[in-house]
C-alpha cells in the first residue's frame, strides 16, 4: 500500500522524536531490502519478457532508482533493473539515497513538539 510505511515513520517520530534517526535509518534500510527482493524478483524472470519501464531504466542505468520510492512506478523500477541484470550494489545504493531522502523529507517537516 502506498504511504504505509510513510505512515508509520509520522506515528513513531511524533510518539517518539528521540528515535529521529535511527527510525529514519531503520525505514530506509526495511524498505532498501524490499526493493531489493523486487530487484531479485526482475532477475528471475526470463529476459524474452518486456517488462514495464525498462527503457527508463535502460535510458538511465541505476541512477533511475533514485525514484524506486515513488509510489506506483517505484516497484516496477525493481523489478525492471533486476531484469536488466544491473549491478545489484549500484542498485542498493541508489534505491537508498532516494529512500533516504523521501524519509528525511518527511521527517524534517514534521513540527517540532
């Protein structure tokens, strides 16, 4: 579900600020893993299927993770970049900057209590 995990960082953060980073950290990494298993997931499939969004990911490489956070087109970015047989590291590392940075967003507008 779309803005589940959103959610879920705005009820921690607001019944808990002291733990600020480390749900911000935890919430990047739990859904990096997740991104992952879609990354995974695109690798198992046979490259004679066109997959959604791969000429996106083509055009771009890895660096088209940094919107694997979007909701509805961030999954199929996943899956497609695991198809393609990108780096998984690169991958990882995109996939998280633009995790990161959609929490960090999020989290530093919240009001201060």
């Amino acid at each position: 579900m779309p803005g589940g995990s959103e959610l879920v960082l705005v009820g921690v953060l607001k019944l808990h600020p002291e733990l600020f980073w480390p749900a911000l950290f935890l919430g990047t990494l739990g859904n990096t893993l997740g991104g992952m298993i879609s990354f995974g997931m695109g690798r198992l499939l046979p490259l004679t299927q066109k997959l959604k969004h791969v000429d996106k990911v083509q055009k771009y490489g890895t660096p088209a993770l940094l919107f694997a956070w979007a909701p509805i087109i961030g999954d199929p970015l996943c899956v497609a970049a695991g198809w393609l047989r990108l780096n998984p590291f690169y991958a990882a590392l995109f996939m998280m900057i633009g995790k990161f940075a959609r929490y960090a967003a999020i989290a530093f507008m919240l009001p201060s209590s």
